[in-house]
C-alpha cells in the first residue's frame, strides 16, 4: 500500500492563539507518528490569522524536535518570498539536527495577497525567475567544490530531498524536467489535477534525484463517525473558504449546523467547486473514497489535509484516515494472494 502523509496548517482556531495551534500541530504530529504515516508537512502562509506556520522553518524544526521517526518538512516554502541561500541554511540547518527526516517542498506562489507581498520585500516579478532559483538551490545542496565562492553552511552535500509542489501545470513541467518528485494541490485546486500528473508523467527525465516520476496528492479528508457527522465537521473548512473569497481571512471558526444563509448561491457553488476533491464522511465513506482517489489518479502517496476546528475531532478523523489506509492494503494483499 502506498505512504500516506499530512499536511497541516496549523490552525488558529476561533477562541485560542497560536501558542496552542503550535501544541496542537505538535500533538497531532505524535499522533500521526504513532499510526505509521510517513511525513509530517507544514505550509507557508502570511498575513492570516488562521494560520500560525508563517515561520515554516521554525515549526518544521518544532515539529522534527518533539517526534522521533517521521519525515517532517515544508508543504511548501514559497521560494520568491526567500533567497535560496537562505533556506539552502534554513534546511540545512534542520537537516543537520534532525538527519535523514527533513523534507522540502518547493511553491512559486506568494502564499499571500499583494499588501503583504510588498511588506515581505517581495518583487512582483520574482516569480519569473523560479525555475532558476530552484536550480540554485539544488546547488547549494551539492558538495562543495575547490574554489566555490558561496556555500550554504550548513547544506553543501546534505541530503535535502526537494519537491516541487503546484496547483497548475507550470510546476508539473518544471518538476519533470528537473526530474524531481512532483505534489499536486488537489485539495484546492481540483481543475488541473489530472492533467497536471498525466503531463508530469509523460515528460519526466530521470535524474540524480528521482529515476522514475513519484506523485503525492494533496487532498482534504474529513472523517467523522457518521457521514452526517462529518458533513458538520467540515463546515468550518467551508466558512474559511468564504471569508477568504471575501478578503476577511480570519481564525478557524466552529462547524455549524447549517449553511443556509451563510453564503450566497456564487458562494456556495465557488466553494463546493474549490474542496469538490474532498472526501467528507464516515469511515467506510471515506475508505471508499480514498481507494477511488487512487484508482483514477495512481498516485504514489498521498498528502492529507484537514482543516477542523476541534482537535479531537482532527485526530479522530486523521485516526479514520489511517484505518482506511490499513484495510485498502489488507485489501491489496487478499487480492494479490
């Protein structure tokens, strides 16, 4: 059966800070730990108020500090928000503390709005020259040579595997010919999902890196006891996509018991579009629809997201997640005795 892995956000819920979403992401990372997912990954974000891992290097050094096994790293580190040196350092430095367990992935996105773009020093066109600066990076990873006049200290010659993540079929092209392992956002941006790995798998150049393509799926999963249960729960992932399209991003807010008159009917069909590749449900919802996931797109791994108010719920339903994934591989190996 193929790793399934998280993705986290750390949440800042409604009525707490970001001291305790930090305890929560720790625990929930223990907890993941213990259930045998493979890695643990934290996002880039800035200037929101529901998510507290703006500093992704510190977090993933929190995280890596308080768990023993599980691979921890970046879902992504917005690279035209940074000079590649720096976190040629950052990784680095994480990879030297926490050896052999420190990923990172790679976006080109802002990972915030314009206002905030300007107040990260960030050039408008940085963007443009991503490609570049990912080659960059990869550099400074390498073992340095006689001679080199700039070394990322530490990071030369460290092993840093680096993952290009995308929501569109820029980073799908760039990932394969570079031939790196390639993570798409399917759990917000479902439109190019397919395309997006078909194009990665037919262009794929093996490397010193990756010799054969290796796909991750990001995709939201709420599990809850009962379908009905798990509709409730996800109403809060769906009150965050809101206040996003609204430009008021906020902390994570509690579930409701109804949408009604909480959007509008544009709303309403923006949101159910933007997490349609959510899997919403009980457990035997959510084990079926995980193994349809991988049956249409064969992913390689998969990447889990869950945006939930309550974090015994979010354990609950990461708890579900790993259940299913133990009786989709009972599942394979009954068919393949």
């Amino acid at each position: 059966m193929i790793p399934f892995s998280v993705l986290d956000l750390s949440p800042v819920i409604e009525g707490d800070d970001a001291a305790q979403a930090f305890r929560n992401t720790l625990d929930l990372a223990r907890h993941a730990e213990g259930l045998g997912f493979n890695r643990y990954w934290l996002a880039e974000h800035h200037n929101m108020p529901g998510i507290a891992s703006a500093a992704t290097a510190v977090v993933v050094g929190h995280v890596a500090a308080g768990t023993r096994t599980i691979r921890v790293g970046a879902g992504g580190i917005m690279l035209p928000n940074h000079a590649p040196l720096t976190i040629a350092e950052q990784f680095g430095t994480l990879a030297s503390l926490y050896p052999g367990r420190i990923d990172l992935g790679l976006g080109r996105a802002p990972g915030s709005d314009q206002q905030t773009m300007r107040a990260l020093r960030r050039d408008p066109m940085s963007a443009e020259s991503f490609p570049r600066d990912v080659m960059e990076l990869q550099g400074y990873f390498r073992p340095a040579v006689p001679g080199q006049a700039i070394q990322a200290v530490p990071g030369a010659g460290l092993d840093v595997p680096i993952w290009l993540l995308g929501s569109s079929l820029f980073s799908a092209q760039l990932a394969a010919m570079l031939g790196l392992p390639f993570a798409f956002a399917a759990h917000f941006a479902p439109d190019a999902m397919m395309q997006a790995i078909a194009l990665y798998r037919d262009r794929f150049e093996p490397s010193a890196a990756l010799q054969r393509p290796y796909v991750m799926l990001g995709l939201s999963v709420f599990g809850g006891e009962t379908d009905e249960e798990a509709r409730f729960i996800a109403t809060s992932a769906q009150l965050q996509f809101i206040a996003l399209r609204r430009g008021t991003p906020g902390k994570l807010k509690p579930p409701v018991a109804s949408m009604d008159g909480l959007w509008s009917p544009q709303e309403e069909a923006q949101v159910r579009h933007t997490l349609s590749q959510s899997i919403v449900g009980g457990p035997e919802t959510v084990r079926r629809g995980l193994a349809e996931v991988l049956r249409r797109t064969q992913a390689d791994e998969l990447l889990i997201a869950g945006q939930i108010h309550d974090h015994s719920a979010r354990l609950r339903s990461y708890t579900i997640v790993a259940e299913a994934h133990a009786a989709l591989g009972e599942a394979l190996r009954g068919q393949a005795a």
